[in-house]
C-alpha cells in the first residue's frame, strides 16, 4: 500500500512473528510483564517505547499473545492511559514544530504546505478517535494555517 502524500510504497517495515502461540523462551509471568509495563508507564515511557523495551531488553516479541492484551488495554486496567492517544499527540507535537518553524521563516512555502498535510492528518485522527469514544468528545484543535499565509 502507498503512502498518502508522496509516491512511495513504503516496504521498510519489521516482520512481525509468525506464531500466534506464546514463545517458550520467555522466562516471566503475566503478573510480572503487567507490573513491567505499569512501572515504565509510570516512568513517563509512551506505549510504543514500551513495547521496544520489552522487545529488545526482556525478549518478549509480541505481548498480546503473551498476556492476551495490549499495552493500552493494560494501561487503561490500571487508570494510567492519556487523555489524547500517542499518535495525535506526536502530530501535534510535530505541528508544532512546523509552526514555530514558519514563524523564524516566513518565506518557507513547502512548510506551508506540510502544516496543512500534518493538520489534516490530526483533523482526521481525532474525528476517528472521538467517534470510537478514545477522546473526549468537546477536544479540538485550533488551526494556525490561515494566520501563517
């Protein structure tokens, strides 16, 4: 499948395991990976630095065959979720950055337009996430693209 906003097909991508069965190697209990993923989402560590973590440093390669949840559902059984899931608050983040970029360089176009890609993206992202009922329904966000051009 293409990308949306450019002309490659995007192949570089890791290969997820091809069992669905938990791998035998893995020394630890359920209890003790859910306490690890609890202890590093208190530490401020986001959900996908955390599934990293558990793949390189504890071996674990995929945990929702290991525990029969994913990260956020474990998160959210011990009320340590975020109000605004991890990849919106990544696209704002980086919105916000292309902003404060346009500031310092008025004259930058091609910003102009990669503002108006990373926004739509967050206009579309937060419509699905509020339609599923992950965000609070009254979240919006307010758009600079019109004041930088």
């Amino acid at each position: 499948m293409g990308r949306m906003y450019s002309h490659s097909k995007g192949k570089s991508h890791s290969i997820r395991p091809t069992s669905k069965c938990s791998p035998s190697w893995v020394m630890y209990s359920q209890d003790k990976v859910e306490a690890l993923i609890v202890k590093m989402a208190k530490d401020e560590i986001p959900p996908s630095l955390i599934g990293i973590k558990l793949r390189d440093e504890y071996g674990i390669p995929l945990l929702k065959t290991f525990i029969g949840k994913s990260i956020t559902e474990v998160l959210k059984e011990h009320n340590l979720e975020k109000d605004i899931p991890e990849d919106l608050e990544l696209l704002v983040k980086r919105a916000r950055g292309i902003q404060s970029h346009l500031k310092r360089n008025t004259g930058d176009r091609k910003n102009v337009r990669s503002l108006e890609l990373v926004e739509a993206k967050i206009h579309r992202l937060s419509k699905r996430y509020k339609k599923l009922g992950l965000m609070p329904p009254d979240w919006k966000y307010v758009s600079k693209v019109a004041q930088l051009a």
